[in-house]
C-alpha cells in the first residue's frame, strides 16, 4: 500500500492541507479560509474551534482530492501561525473566549512595562524582542481581564497555548497538551540556552506553569489521532513548528548562512545561524528554527507585520485591485514610480527595534498630478521589498561574515514575478523560487516522515527542494543605493510625523 505524510498549515487567514508522497511531491492538497474578527482598533482575533473544524474539512478534501484513504497517511505534521494564543477547557475541550491573534496591538501597554523594567536581560534570555505579538502578553491580559479565564485557572480547569498545541490536544483526543522548540521560542516564556520555561519570565508574568504545554522536539511522536477524532484512524503526530521557522527547513535552508523570506500576510526574513545562538540585538530576534534529536539550530529573524496586507488592503480598501493577482500585471505597466514610496504601518524593522513601534500608521509619500493606481500599486510592492532589505541590513550588521548570495522566496505574494526582480535588484543578490511556495507545510511534513522513519535523514529531505525560477539583479549599484535612500527618507519622514 502506497503511504503518504500530512501535512496540517494553520495560518492566519486559513487553513491548508498538503499531502507528500515519498519524493516530496505534493500528491494532494486543500485550503479553506476563515473567519478573522476585529472587535476594536486595534485587536484581532479568530475562533480557535472554527480553526478545528476547518482543519478536518480541508484535510477531508484533501484526503478525497488525492483518492488517499486515511489509513494510507504514516504521520502527520503540524505547522501554524505563531503566537496566536487560546485558552480551553480541559474537560470539556471547548475553547473559553476566542483566540488573540498575533498581530494583535492591545498587549502594547504591557510590553511598555517589561521594556521599561527589564528589556535587555528578558531579551537575551528569550531570543525574543518584547512586541505585542508575544504569547506572554496574551496571557497575562487574559488573565486580567476575561474572568471566565479567571475563574476556570483558579479552579484548574484551563489549558492554555498557541495553536499548535490547540491543533495536537483536540487531533489526539486530549491526550498531548505539547508544543515544540520553534513556537515556544517566540512566547517570551523559553529560555533560549536551556530550552527550559524561563521562571523569571512565569514569576514577572504571574503565568502558571501547570496551564502551559509540555515542551518537545520538532520531529519526534507526541501522540498518535483519536480515532474517534480523526477519520476513524489512529496516526502519529509526528512533527511541529512555528510556521516561519519551519518555512527555512522546507526552503532546504538546512546550513548556516541560509536564509529565506516569506511574503505573506507580513513579511519574514529568517537567517540560519546553526548551533550559535546570538541574542537579539537592531531589532532581530533569535529564535529557534528547529530541534532534531539533540541537534538544535537557532537563527535570525526580522518581521514585519505588514506585507500581504498592503496588497489585500488595494482590494478591500481602495477598490484599485479586483483581485490581488491584478497586483503583478498593473504595477508592470509603468517603468518605474516616479518617486512615489508606499510605507507600510511598522516598514522595516521599526516596530521590532523600538519594541512597540514609534508609529503606527502608514503613508504614501511623493504623489504628484501624474500619479496613477499603476505607480501606487508598484511603490506597495516596491515596499515588500525595502522592506526585506532593511532586515537583511541588519542582520548583516548583526552576523558578519560571508555576504548573503541567495535568498529564497516563498508565500503566497512570491508568485509575483515583479516583486522578486524589484528584491533582487534592491538587494543586489539572486532571488529563488521553488515550485511550491508553501514551504511551511512542506517542512512540517518534513518533521513528521523524519520522527517516523519515512524519509532517512535531513540531508534527504533538502534534497528534493525543487527550484521553479530565479532572479538575478539588472540595475547598477549606483541606482540601487539611489532608490534605498529614497526609501530611507520616506521611512524617516512618516516617522517624525507620528
């Protein structure tokens, strides 16, 4: 009997599944979007049990879309979007109150406090900057002001985590509350050397210990499905992470000096340091990409919270898009943006140098007569790609060594051919695509077949990434060093106006 792994991508707008046969080839897959919820300025957040039931419906599809039985499915992996925080009931297994999604803003009055209180040493034992995305704020506010989340602590009935845990807990009937290095890397509650609960962090929060997932390798089995859970099949559940992370281990980014950037809902640059942790220092935190056996493997990390966002928002906002594909063909149509530059709320590493950002509004800067929507959806994508060079700045300041030679793209806005010439111009190096751009669900996939013996080593795994095209830079020296410096100015400007 042919058998397969899965791949379960819960990301912020949706959910993907993604089946994986023996070469890696992606034999089947599914997405289905879902609700997100924005009950004031500020706050997001999403319904953790539509998040369940979504992930059976897209992997039911997925399953019916490849004519693959359940049975035929040797392991599962797990990936998500990270920090997203939920609380539920242990007993009952229903979520209490929605979940707080990472992009979310109200946490920022308590993460003014821990900056104020403590900032270098909470970062340096973390590897995380202290923003509002943060699981650790989440919690605390919670626990300040959800009084069912009060009342259900006191009584020891509430689990808490990110949605990986949520995703393992209900997939194995309860039976694992877990989550892995990856994901407890960003919470502000690991220690980044000992890859323990940090107390420090549990005692300044007040975050009960007993209400946090136990904390594992990425690849290793941590339960199998409850059958009567999961399509009448018991299947371990074999690998998880954070899904940024992860995107570097399915990008084949597997040696030091890889690095890969994920355009999305935000934009991530992640840079592979191997076995060296570097505490956070520019605004670049430190997470870990992924633990394997006793192998741990730590990178760099700049973040951006806007990044598909500012497409979306030229369809659902401006009306300029019908559609996010129209992105590529009107901004190619003019030759350049007649110095207009699109600044994205929190552009660059602003919001993750300053902790909670110096503003929180975004601008179009330079808009003359002439202007049309093709200059101003050029200059939103031109602004991914400032975006990204203003990490890998600093990340070069913040790992010297050999230059970065290649950065491999991925997620959704990466199909945009534009947007990869205008970051390999604006960077000066060769861009790379792969042939499926979800490498986030590509490397939970990874984890799971490695815990379960379906593929034989990481060094098998990156050898069947596959490279769909590639961008070389076509503009001088002079006028990409031109351009970033209007790009600078635009960011400094909007700046001081806030």
């Amino acid at each position: 009997m042919t058998t397969y792994i899965l791949s379960i991508h819960q990301r912020t707008v949706g959910t993907w599944a993604v089946i994986l046969d023996h070469r890696a080839n992606v034999v089947a897959s599914a997405f289905a979007e879902i609700t997100q919820y924005f009950p004031q300025l500020g706050w997001v957040e999403h319904d953790a049990d539509e998040i369940w039931k979504v992930s059976l419906k897209v992997v039911a599809e997925a399953l019916r879309n490849g004519r693959i039985a359940p049975e035929q499915i040797d392991a599962i992996g797990v990936t998500n979007q990270r920090d997203t925080t939920v609380f539920w009931n242990k007993k009952t297994g229903e979520p209490v109150g929605r979940a707080i999604v990472w992009q979310d803003q109200r946490t920022r009055p308590l993460c003014e406090g821990l900056i104020i209180k403590d900032k270098t040493n909470i970062e340096t034992r973390t590897g995380m900057v202290i923003v509002p995305d943060v699981t650790a704020v989440k919690i605390r506010w919670l626990m300040d002001n959800d009084q069912a989340i009060q009342k259900g602590i006191a009584h020891g009935e509430l689990l808490c985590g990110t949605i990986d845990s949520w995703l393992i807990w209900k997939l194995s009937g309860g039976a694992a509350h877990v989550t892995d290095h990856s994901n407890a890397s960003l919470t502000l509650l690991l220690n980044a050397s000992s890859l323990t609960y940090d107390d420090h962090m549990l005692n300044e929060l007040g975050i009960p210990r007993e209400i946090l997932p136990e904390l594992r390798r990425s690849s290793e089995i941590y339960a199998y499905t409850d059958p009567e859970a999961f399509f009448g099949v018991r299947i371990p559940i074999g690998g998880a992470g954070g899904d940024q992370q992860i995107a570097v281990f399915g990008q084949a980014c597997i040696e030091a000096g890889m690095a890969k950037n994920t355009y999305s809902t935000g934009s991530f640059v992640l840079f592979n340091t191997g076995s060296r942790y570097l505490p956070p220092a520019g605004g670049i935190f430190s997470p870990v990409l992924w633990t394997i056996g006793e192998k741990v493997v730590y990178g760099l990390e700049g973040k951006a919270d806007v990044s598909g966002d500012l497409i979306l928002w030229l369809q659902e906002g401006l009306g300029i898009l019908h559609e996010v594909g129209e992105a590529e063909g009107l901004a190619s149509q003019v030759t350049d943006t007649q110095g207009v530059y699109f600044v994205p709320p929190f552009a660059g590493s602003d919001m993750v140098r300053t902790g909670t950002g110096s503003y929180n509004r975004g601008a179009i800067l330079g808009v003359t007569r002439g202007i049309t929507k093709h200059h101003i959806v050029r200059a939103a994508l031109e602004a991914l790609a400032y975006q990204t060079r203003d990490f890998v700045e600093t990340i070069k300041k913040r790992e010297p060594g050999p230059a970065l030679q290649i950065l491999r793209a991925d997620g959704n806005i990466s199909k945009s051919d534009f947007l990869l010439q205008f970051q390999a111009d604006i960077l000066g190096i060769t861009v790379e695509r792969p042939v499926f751009t979800n490498t986030a669900a590509l490397g939970a996939a990874y984890l799971a077949g490695l815990a379960v013996g379906y593929w034989a080593s990481i060094e098998e795994v990156a050898s069947y990434w596959k490279r769909e095209s590639y961008f070389e830079p076509r503009i001088t020296e002079e006028r990409r060093e031109e351009l970033y410096d209007g790009w600078q100015r635009a960011v400094k400007q909007v700046k001081s106006s806030y």
